[in-house]
C-alpha cells in the first residue's frame, strides 16, 4: 500500500488526481469587472454612437434606475444623444390580447430588415402588482429578430406605472436613434391606459385587431380607437372570408363616425397574417405613405414638437411627486396619517392638505 493510503481507515481507497488548471481567467474576469464598473459618460456617447448594442443596453438600465446618481448620468447622456436622434419613424403597435403582436412585429420586422433598415423594438411588458415581476418573453417570442445583427429589442416591466415607463421609454426612443436604429416600434401591453401614454410619443399608431372574435368592437375603448392611423385585422389565415370581411366592414364604419384628423390622413383598415406574411408588405407601405404625406404638410414635425412639450411639463410633474416622496419630513408623517384617513379620524383630503403644509414648511 502507498504511503498516502496508509493511513486511510476507508474500504475504499482513491488516487490522487491530476490538479485541474483554473477554468476561470482570473486577469479577463478582472479586466471584465473593471470595464463594467469604469464607463465614463464618453465611453457611453461613442459607444451608443457606434451601434455598440451591449453599451446601448447599459446606458438604458441607467435610465431605467430609481438610483439618483444613475440618473443624472442618464440625462447627461441623453443631452448628448440628442442631436443625433429625431431620424427615424417611431411605430406604436397595440391590440387586443391574443392578436398575435409579437408574432407581427418579428413578420413586420424580417420585412423591414430585408429592406435594409436598422430596427429597435421596445416592448412595454406587464408586471405583476404584487411581486413586481415580469415575464420580459419578447425576446424568445421574437427570436428571428433577436438574432440579427441590425435588431435591437428592449422589454421594459411596467412595475405597475404606465406613466413611469412611458416617460423612460421615449428616453430611449432617442439613445436608439443615436444609436443608428431608423426604424423604431413599441409594443404596449394591450388596449387600455398604455395607448393614450404610447401615442403621446409615436407618428403612427397600429392598432391590431382579430376576426370572427364574436362582437368586433366589444372591449375597444372610443379613444383608442380615436388614436388608430391603421387598423390590421391580424390572422386572417385562421378566419373564415366572411368574418374577415365582416370585421373590415365594420371597423371601417366606426372609422368613419370620428371627425377627420388634423393630419389630412384618414385611417384605413387592412388585413394580414404575420405567419404567412400576407398583408405584411402592404402595411409597411401604408407607414410610409403616412409620413410622406404628414411630412409634406407640416403635420409631422408640428406632432413631434408636441409631443416634446407635453413630455416636457410631464417629466416636470413626475419630478416633483417623486421629490414630493423623498421628502425626509413626508416620509415621517405620512404613515401616521395615513393611518388616521384610514381610521375615519380625517378626511383624505385634509390628509393631502397636511402633508403638502410638511412638505412646503421643510423647503
């Protein structure tokens, strides 16, 4: 017996290895761990600038932060993005639950691509209320799309605030514009709220609707509705002539009952199947013909500078809630009060009076 089993009380002796390298590089790792936590605000210009899709990802979790030193970086990074957006179309694509969205936006997509344009897709994704959590499945949904080389998709959780990811959203519209994307699409979570915040920051507006769906219009609000620049009766492969011709028939109707818009661009209603590309290609076309006419009347520009102003005075207001809230003097008062709204002793409304008084008194 060898001297190292000797002394082995075990009915089973072992060996020595061979000792294994280190699979780990320890100088790449430190290398890697200094490059993630060393990146000027330069670093985050050129590398947004040169398409760098990693560096675009990280500039846009620097918005995305609550953390307040994130987020100064982030608006210095904007400031400096900003004269190199603006040059692109911005799609916002809505529908109703199980009309396919992801299905069209990679068919949509693929067509676009195969054009020659560089694509950003930026999906508006549910949260849970409770746990905070998200499924964030648009990527594996698109995976054509999340392959190419000229495709960039974003999933941002909603958290349970449309308001705060729509204003983080259009920060990003324009670090993937500086980024060379001229093709911008954003996904919202279904019809309802996130639409009328989505249209406040796009130049077309889709709306995706199915056929034979029982009563066509059931579930859809009159402002989104309002809002649509195209309705696309998606999955028409899985629908009968008749029901498909009956749901062009009647959106086509309830188009017709709004006012013309200010645009001189009436909204017309198509159909299309994203797993069979039928329509695809029509769609796209009819974008196009949207901006070219809104262009040459003036009307595109007017909507941006707009949408800039209203996006203006709404960072202001979230501004200063949140400011509101950070206030050390609100924070101490307000479970307390709270408290007492909840136990009938003051109304909410003097509750509001109260901690505004605190949070005025502690400038």
């Amino acid at each position: 017996m060898s001297d190292k089993n000797k002394n082995n009380n075990s009915s089973l002796s072992s060996t020595e290895g061979t000792r294994q390298n280190n699979a780990i590089n320890n100088e790449a790792l430190n290398r890697f761990k200094n490059r993630r936590s060393s990146l000027s605000l330069d670093d985050y210009i050129a590398g947004i600038k040169n398409g760098d899709r990693t560096i675009l990802s990280r500039a846009i979790t620097l918005i995305e932060s609550t953390k307040s030193s994130h987020r100064e970086l982030a608006q210095n990074i904007i400031e400096q993005c900003l004269p190199e957006a603006g040059n692109s179309i911005r799609v916002g694509i809505t529908g109703v639950p199980g009309v396919g969205k992801s299905t069209f936006i990679e068919s949509m997509g693929n067509h676009i691509l195969e054009e020659g344009h560089n694509l950003a897709v930026l999906a508006i994704d549910p949260s849970s209320m409770r746990s905070r959590g998200s499924i964030l499945g648009d990527k594996t949904r698109m995976e054509t799309l999340a392959n190419h080389g000229n495709a960039f998709i974003r999933p941002s959780p909603t958290g349970g605030s449309l308001g705060g990811v729509a204003r983080k959203t259009r920060e990003t519209i324009y670090l993937c514009e500086a980024a060379g994307y001229d093709t911008i699409f954003i996904e919202t979570v279904g019809v309802g709220q996130s639409e009328t915040a989505v249209h406040s920051m796009v130049d077309f507006f889709l709306l995706l609707m199915l056929a034979g769906a029982g009563d066509e219009l059931q579930g859809i609000k009159r402002g989104v509705m309002e809002m649509a620049d195209a309705i696309a009766i998606n999955k028409i492969d899985e629908a009968s002539k008749k029901a498909v011709s009956q749901a062009v028939r009647e959106y086509k109707n309830a188009l017709h009952l709004y006012p013309e818009d200010q645009s001189g661009w009436r909204p017309e209603v198509t159909t299309c199947s994203a797993v069979t590309e039928k329509g695809i290609p029509e769609i796209w076309t009819l974008i196009q013909e949207y901006v070219r006419l809104t262009k040459d009347n003036g009307y595109f520009q007017d909507k941006r500078n707009r949408q800039a102003k209203h996006w203006m005075y709404d960072t202001i207001s979230n501004r200063l809630r949140e400011h509101f809230y950070e206030n050390k003097a609100v924070q101490k008062q307000k479970d307390q009060i709270e408290q007492q709204v909840l136990n009938g002793e003051i109304s909410s409304f003097k509750a509001a009076h109260q901690l505004l008084e605190l949070y005025f008194k502690s400038k």
